[in-house]
C-alpha cells in the first residue's frame, strides 16, 4: 500500500513538474512578446519607463517560476525540501512587489511592513545558508 502511496506521489509530482515547465515557457514566450511589443511601438526601440517596470515584473515572475520548479525538482531527485529554495522564492516575490511599488496606491504603513518581510525572509535566508539546513523527509521501506 506504501509502494502505491509512493508511486502516486512520484506521478503528481511530475505531473506539476510537466504542468510548470509548459508556465514557464509560455511566460518566456510572453516576455519575448512583450520585448517586441515595446521595441515596435513608437518611438522605435526606446521603452518608457512604465514598459520597463512591466518587463522587469515579467521576468522576476518567470524567476519565481524557475525557483519553484527547481524546489520540486529537488524533491523528486532526494526527497529533501530544500528550505532555502522556498524562502529565495519569497524574497524573489516579495522583491518583484517592492520593484513595481506603486507609492500612489500603496500606504506608508503597508511599505513598512513589506520592508520587515524582505529584511526577515533576508536574514532566515542567511541563518539557513550559514547552517546548511535542510529537512529530510525518511524515505519508504
């Protein structure tokens, strides 16, 4: 029953590795679009300020993809979560927020507390990459 349990878990897993890969690239695809989008509209090959800032929250998004594909990839190599994979994939999220802020919507209050959640993920990172942490999930006998 253990060893269906297992086989089960390997063909999800996969399934959202197969599942993200085709995010992935579309998301590339959607970038590439987006590029020339911006370089065709006039004024030819100059991109506004605007366009930039939406290029860069393509790209960081297509980075958390790439993390989070690496997290289940690691999974399925050494059944080991690989925490540091998880906390860049939230600094990476909460960065491309910070990145794209837009200081008219936002409140001070709220930009306060995304600065403590980048300075915390920062500094879990660096206690986890200084101790070499990992969770180790027993394999099935």
């Amino acid at each position: 029953m253990l060893a269906f349990i297992k086989y089960i878990e390997k063909l999800i897993i996969w399934g959202i590795l197969i599942v993200m890969l085709t995010i992935i690239v579309l998301a590339f695809i959607d970038i590439v679009y987006e590029i020339a989008k911006e370089i065709i509209k006039a004024p030819l090959f100059i991109i506004d300020a605007n366009g930039l800032m939406n290029l860069f929250s393509i790209f960081l998004v297509l980075l958390i993809g790439l993390e989070l594909l690496e997290t289940v990839k690691a999974y399925l190599k050494e059944d080991i979560v690989h925490v540091e994979f998880i906390i860049l994939v939230a600094i990476i999220a909460i960065a491309r927020k910070a990145i794209v802020w837009d200081f008219k919507k936002y409140t001070t209050e709220q930009l306060i507390g995304l600065a403590v959640m980048i300075f915390t993920l920062g500094v879990t990172y660096f206690l986890i990459k200084k101790s070499d942490f990992k969770i180790k999930i027993p394999k099935n006998q």
